[in-house]
C-alpha cells in the first residue's frame, strides 16, 4: 500500500508481508524505479527555483528601469520647449539684446533656459555631441550631405540637438554630413 500524496509506502503491516515473499530482485527493481524518480524530482527542483530567481531578476530589473525611466515620455515632450526658448533667445540681435526696454525679458528668458537645462542635467538628460564629430546611426539621424572639405561622414551641421537619458536615446541629433567634394 502506498501514500497517495507522495507515492511512499506505507507500513500497515499487510505491505510488510507481501514485500517479505516478493523477489528481491523485484524489491531492487522498484528501489531502482523510486531512485529514478527522486534524481527526476530533484530536477525538475533545481529548474523550478533557477526560473524562479531568474524571474525575480528581471522583476528587479524592469522595476529598476522603470523607476530609471519613468519620466522619458514627459522629457521627450519638454525637448520641443527647450528648443523653442534656445531659438526664441538665438533669434534676438545685439540691437535688441542693448535694448533696456526689452532687456529684463531677455535676461528672464536666459534665465529660463539655464534653469531648464539644469533640470535636464539632474535628471540625466544630456545633449548629443555632434559637430565635427562622425556620423554615428545610433545617435544622429542625416538629413542631408553638405560639399566640405571635411572628411565624408563627418558632421558639418546640427539642424536639431539630439538628447539622451542615461544610456537611452531620447532624440536622435538631426545633422547634415560632409559629402565627398
């Protein structure tokens, strides 16, 4: 007779008689049988809990990357303003910039861009290099070849400042490269 649960015999006096008159060569054929099954077991327990801390590792990766990039939506979409205030202040001439009338606007505007850019440094966004620098596919996007005297490849224009978070793209840099004369 056998525990149902866990298939171990179960001594209730009757199986101590029957196993007594079995073969022994039967007996070392079922401890064979139980042996093979308990080296399976233990198999399948080792799988079962090397899963189970390799799911644990990616929960605590995703949850760390989650909380690493929470903001990359809203950083994304604050680019567009940080590129707007930078060519609303390149677009003042000296003449204006002299000017006393307007020059507190202008002086709140750059303060403006300087405290945008700060929160862009805490946060970890950070401005792509890209002139003179070769084009690099995984951080600038050519928009268009130039005729240089620059090496081909090389970038001679930025169009648009490209950006990343920690060690993800956040924008590519539009450029235009050095086209071979």
């Amino acid at each position: 007779m056998t525990n149902i649960e866990n298939d171990t015999p179960v001594d209730d006096g009757q199986a101590t008689e029957t196993a007594e008159t079995a073969a022994p060569e039967g007996a070392n054929d079922e401890v064979a049988q139980l042996a093979e099954q308990i080296a399976a077991l233990q198999q399948d327990l080792l799988y079962a809990r090397a899963e189970t801390q390799n799911v644990t590792r990616r929960k605590d990766k995703e949850i760390a990357d989650a909380h690493a990039y929470a903001s990359t939506k809203f950083a994304r979409d604050i680019l567009s303003v940080a590129d707007n205030l930078g060519r609303a202040l390149a677009a003042l001439s000296d003449e204006q910039r002299a000017d006393e009338g307007i020059k507190p606007l202008i002086t709140g505007l750059e303060a403006t861009e300087r405290e945008l850019l700060s929160v862009f440094e805490r946060n970890g966004i950070t401005r792509i290099a890209a002139i003179g620098l070769p084009l690099d596919p995984n951080q600038h996007q050519a928009m268009l070849e130039i005729p240089s005297d620059k090496t081909p490849g090389t970038i001679v224009q930025e169009m648009q400042a490209g950006y990343m978070m920690k060690d993800r793209l956040l924008r590519p840099a539009m450029v235009g490269v050095a086209k071979a004369g």
